[in-house]
C-alpha cells in the first residue's frame, strides 16, 4: 500500500519467482484485487487484469502476452464457478474438489440461468464472464475502456463475447470514473530569477493581524509595513529591483499602528491606510518612488468609533471605499466629497472579511459569529441574504468566483482544520453546495481568484504550500490542481494584474512572495507543447481594470457599469486554434515488432553474414595485382654477398 509499483512474477521453476515485469502507476495504491480468471479476454492474451484502488478511483491494469488468439499453453483449465458440494455434505466428511472448465471460448460450460425472480428487471447477466453488463462503468465487460500499462501491451483489447466499445465510449466510461478534470491540473509555480527580487530589507513587520494580506502592491510599486513604532510604511519600486541599501529609507509615517492597507486601483500613487486609533489616511506617492518621508496625509477618514479591521477598494467606481470596524459596523466613503455615505449594520461579532461582486452590487462579508452575509449598500443597510458560515471562530475570508454565481468562503471547522465552502449567491441560507478540506494550520487561508480561468490560489501567512483550485459552475464544483512549494515560509503572498502576465510563457498569474527579508516573484505557468502559439483557450479577455467604469456619486445615485475588455494576444501570435493540424505521432512501436522478435540463433546468422559482406570474396583480386610495372626481361640481376648489382656496372 501507498507504493506506485506492481510486480508480476514467475513461479513455474523448481518453485523460484523470476522478475518477469513492472507496472509503473500513476499514483499510490490503496489496494489491489485480481480479477477472476473467467473475466479475462482470452482472445487478446490477457493473463491477468488486477484492479488498482487509488485515493479517488479504481484503475483496471491489464497483463497480456505479445500474442494473438488463443494459446493453450497460456490457460490451463481452472477453478469453475459450480460448487463441488453443499455445506451439509462437507459437514458429513465429504472432499470433493471444483470442476475445472476450460477457458477457451468454445469449451466453456454455459451456465444453468438463475431463477426469474433474482434477475434483475434492467440488468442482463453475461453467462461468459459471469458478470452484470449493466450501465455502471465499474461493470464493462472489456477492459479497454482503460488503456493498458504494460509494456507488452497492444492497442486495445476485443472480447470474443461482447464488442469492444469505441473510443468515445472508452474516453466517457473513464471520465466517469474519474470525474471532471482541469485544464490547469499540472499547473507549476517558479520563483523568477534573482535580479527580479528585492533583498536585503530589514525591520520588516510580520506580525500584521489575520484580515491584513501582510502587504500589497500594485503595477507600479510595493507597500510593506515596518516594525517601527509611528506605524512606517516602506515603499519599493519594482522597475528598481535588487538589494536594498543599508542605509534609512525615507517611509511614510502613518503615526499609529498599521491593521490594514491597501492601493487605489484607478491611482497607483494613492495608498489607504487603516489604524488603530479608528481613522483611514490617504497619502500620495511621488511619481518615481519616495524621496523623502512622508508626515502629511492627503486626506483622513474618520468616524468609526473602534479599531479598523479591513479596508477595501470598489472594483469599478473610482472614489469609493469600504472599511469594517471593531464597533461591528461596515461603512462605506466616497473620497471624492470625504464624508461618509453609507453604515451598514447587522453583524454580532468580528467581520473576518469583505468582499464586492463583479459587478460591484453587491457586498459580501463573513463574520465571528458565524453567518455568511450579502448586502445591497444602495438598498439596505441590513443584509438582504444570510446564511451558515463556517463552524470555526479563528478566522476566515470570502470572495465571489464564477462571475457572482458562487461566494467561495476559506475557514475553519469545528476541529479547527482549513477547508473551503462554497454558496449559492442566491440563496446563502440553503448552506453549502460544496466544501473541501484542505489541512491543518493556524494561519488563515488568503484567496485570490482570476476570473478570466476561473482558478483560485490560496495561502496562508507561515505557511511553505500554496494551493491551486479550478472552480466550475457544476458537480464536483472544486477540483484540485498541483500545489506550488515554496523554499521557506512565507509571510505574505499578493498577485499583480493580469496583465503583468508572459502569455509566451504561458502565465496565468504572477505573484510577489514575502520572506523575512526579499520579495520574490512567482510565476504560475501551464505547461503546454506549442508554446509558440496564442493559448486562446486559457486567456480570454480581461477587463481594463486601471480604468473606472463610474465615478462614486453615480453609482451611489444607483447607476451601474462594467470594465471594458482587450485581448491579451501579442500581435505577432497565431492563436493555438487556429494552429495547422498536425498527424498524429506513434508513441510505442506497433505489436508486430514484438511478435517477429528473432531468436539468438538468427542473430548470430546474421551477424557472422554481415562480417563475410565486410571482409568481402576470398577469390577477388588483390588490388596490387592490377598495378602496371617493368618487363621481367628488363632486369637482370645477380647476387655478389650482401650486394646486388646491375649486369651493364663493372665488377
């Protein structure tokens, strides 16, 4: 158990197994059954068929021999299915043995049909293979629904009894026996190269509350909190990439401790940030980064009579925010006139986190007491839908997914394990249509969700893995890609625009990753063969996101908008659809090749053959004999000693 390797053996030999093959599995077993001798297709020279138990799926694997039709000396007769006696027969001292039937398909026994009263109404039994063929995958009666991992293994397995099904149908049984997968199961997260990172900061504040992501950022530059008392913020540039100098930095100076921050999505140099002392400032970055530190904010909210939790920026009108606060309020400020606009009430405990719907509507928010809540701020200032949250009371975070269909909530359970659970934005309080657990740790899980693949990656502070989720609008609804594992623990991880994306690469998100001391960028990528084509099934257009759709008193007088889209398609990418079909490659040499494998004698025949050809014919001329030399009579020669001499020299 929990190995990915099956082993077949060899016994016949004076009792000695001999390794005859391996079975490579994609996965760990959870257990292995062998299937019935009865069950096998005789006719393809199948030997054996075990079925692999996996952790979500049970796996036929097919043993053949390279043969073809049936070989006697592959299937002696075995056990039959008739009972020898009864139990009060052996009771009595009786010791029959089974009678062994014959596996040719022309030699089997047809069994008696059972009674009609046990048959069922919709289902047949196969008198061959003694087994249901009724619609459940589990019951195919061939086992070339699913391809063979052997080596030896042919393009497919026919049945002497019942058809082999097609390939859609092999491709239809497997999917439902697997379930859905996703286009991004093989999704891989990198760490870019070093002279993209930022290093050597020090005096980092780590320690920022659970409804802070730790940091933020934006296309332009990064905002970290430092642990210096005035609540410093340090901001770095990321087109300056590198080590950052030991000298003092000039910072922005928010004179309370810092609970949460975040930047303007429509003003890159606009930073808010929330305190302790109940207030919200807004500074103004310098074009090109801080020069000196900043003292004065721009502007400063005030009315919360409590500590700040969470801040949040409106998605598409510019001018407005929403902040949630200790004195279990949600207000909402339109920056433009610096008043307060709207107090929404309704909450009992702490409000773990806030979230807008795509089109800027609605607002979601979870909260300690454990209740899922939606609110239409323009409407009401209580929620219009309420719900069951999340059992555990030590933090959480929602978001909506699927275009506002779903609200996507990570928590805690009662016994205090991570998973996530996802609503019905239309009717929060029928409870969950999905949850999953996803482990055990203190940290509360982040997400961050693309809209345009519809994959949600999520993390928590201190935490070394980061989980990826494609999420679909139908059963199973969350379906699990590959993690990405970073070196050491991280205390914070924020995604840049879409936009910031390679498309050459493949990237669908890129992220900033804080360590103690450096940000670090991550790109996930998704691994594909043409990557010198436009994948245009993963990117379709993204929205403009750094433009307004509306200003903040036209969406609070009950106007509505939406961003406008482009492609991400470079201009000098053919979209992989459009790409030229190519034929298809054979991956494993046909099963003609090992049944004319050729004996050890024919190889010795041909290899002393080859040795002759080289050497050549022993009855050819040598090529000396074809040169053109003197006359015979020309030379005359006699021998005096050691000395040879012409006749026309004198002695």
């Amino acid at each position: 158990k929990a190995n990915s390797k099956l082993v077949a053996f060899n016994t016949e030999q004076a009792g000695k197994a001999m390794d005859m093959c391996h079975c490579l599995t994609d996965t760990s077993t959870r257990g292995v059954a062998v299937v019935p001798k009865l069950a096998l297709d005789v006719m393809s020279c199948e030997v054996m068929r075990v079925l692999q138990l996996t952790d979500s799926c049970i796996v036929p694997i097919s043993y053949q021999v390279p043969r073809k039709e049936f070989h006697e000396d592959l299937y002696p007769d075995t056990v039959g299915t008739t009972p020898a006696m009864s139990a009060v027969e052996w009771w009595g001292g009786g010791n029959k043995q089974v009678e062994k039937v014959s596996l040719h398909p022309d030699k089997r026994p047809k069994p008696k049909a059972p009674p009609a009263k046990q048959t069922p109404a919709k289902k047949d039994l196969d008198p061959a293979r003694g087994c249901s063929t009724s619609s459940s995958p589990l019951s195919t009666p061939s086992s070339s629904a699913v391809p063979s991992r052997s080596p030896s293994t042919t393009s497919g397995l026919s049945s002497g009894f019942l058809p082999s099904p097609s390939p859609s149908q092999s491709t239809k049984t497997i999917q439902g026996l697997l379930g859905p997968t996703s286009k991004f199961r093989h999704i891989q997260g990198a760490v870019m190269h070093r002279n993209t990172h930022i290093t050597n900061m020090r005096g980092l504040n780590l320690t920022t509350p659970g409804e802070c992501d730790g940091f933020c950022v934006n296309r332009e530059r990064v905002a970290v909190p430092l642990a210096i008392s005035g609540g410093q913020i340090a901001i770095f540039e990321r087109s300056q990439p590198g080590r950052v100098p030991d000298t003092a930095l000039p910072t922005i100076q928010n004179s309370v401790n810092v609970v949460d921050f975040c930047w303007d999505p429509f003003d890159t140099q606009r930073l808010a940030v929330a305190g302790d002392d109940a207030k919200i400032r807004l500074w103004r970055v310098p074009k090109g980064g801080l020069t000196e530190t900043l003292t004065e904010p721009e502007l400063i909210l005030q009315g919360h009579t409590e500590k700040i939790y969470s801040i949040k920026f409106h998605p598409l009108a510019s001018g407005l925010l929403v902040s949630s606060s200790y004195d279990l309020t949600v207000r909402l400020w339109n920056l433009d006139s610096r008043e307060q606009v709207k107090l929404l009430s309704g909450h009992e405990d702490q409000i773990f986190g806030m979230a807008w719907s795509p089109d800027g509507k609605l607002l979601a928010t979870v909260c300690k007491d454990g209740k899922v809540r939606i609110y239409d701020p323009r409407k009401s200032t209580t929620p219009i839908q309420e719900g069951p949250g999340p059992e555990g009371p030590r933090g959480a975070r929602v978001v909506w997914v699927c275009g506002g269909k779903y609200v996507l909530v990570s928590g805690f359970d009662s016994r205090s394990e991570r998973g996530l659970y996802l609503y019905s934005a239309d009717s929060l309080s029928s409870g969950t249509i999905a949850t999953t657990q996803v482990d055990v740790s203190p940290s509360t899980l982040i997400p961050f969700y693309d809209p345009d693949t519809s994959v949600v990656i999520l993390t928590g502070k201190g935490d070394t893995r980061v989980h990826i989720y494609e999420i679909v609008p139908e059963e199973p609804y969350l379906i699990e890609c590959s993690s990405f594992n970073s070196p050491e623990p991280h205390k914070g991880l924020v995604f840049l625009p879409k936009t910031e994306c390679n498309v050459r690469d493949v990237e669908i998100a890129v992220g900033l990753l804080l360590t103690k001391a450096s940000i670090e960028p991550v790109a996930f990528r998704v691994p594909r063969v043409k990557k010198e084509f436009f994948q245009d099934d993963i990117y379709s257009d993204t929205a403009v996101w750094w433009e307004p759709a509306l200003t903040a008193s036209a969406w609070l007088s009950g106007s509505n908008g939406q961003h406008k889209k482009i492609s991400l398609k470079p201009k000098d990418m053919t979209p992989v659809s459009e790409a030229p079909k190519e034929a298809p490659v054979r991956k494993y040499l046909p099963s003609s090749v090992y049944l004319e494998e050729k004996t050890d004698e024919q190889k010795k025949e041909e290899l002393l053959s080859a040795m002759v050809a080289k050497l050549g014919n022993m009855d050819d001329p040598l090529p000396q004999e074809s040169f053109q030399g003197v006359d015979e009579d020309e030379w005359v020669s006699k021998c005096d000693g050691n000395r040879w001499m012409d006749e026309s020299q004198p002695e």
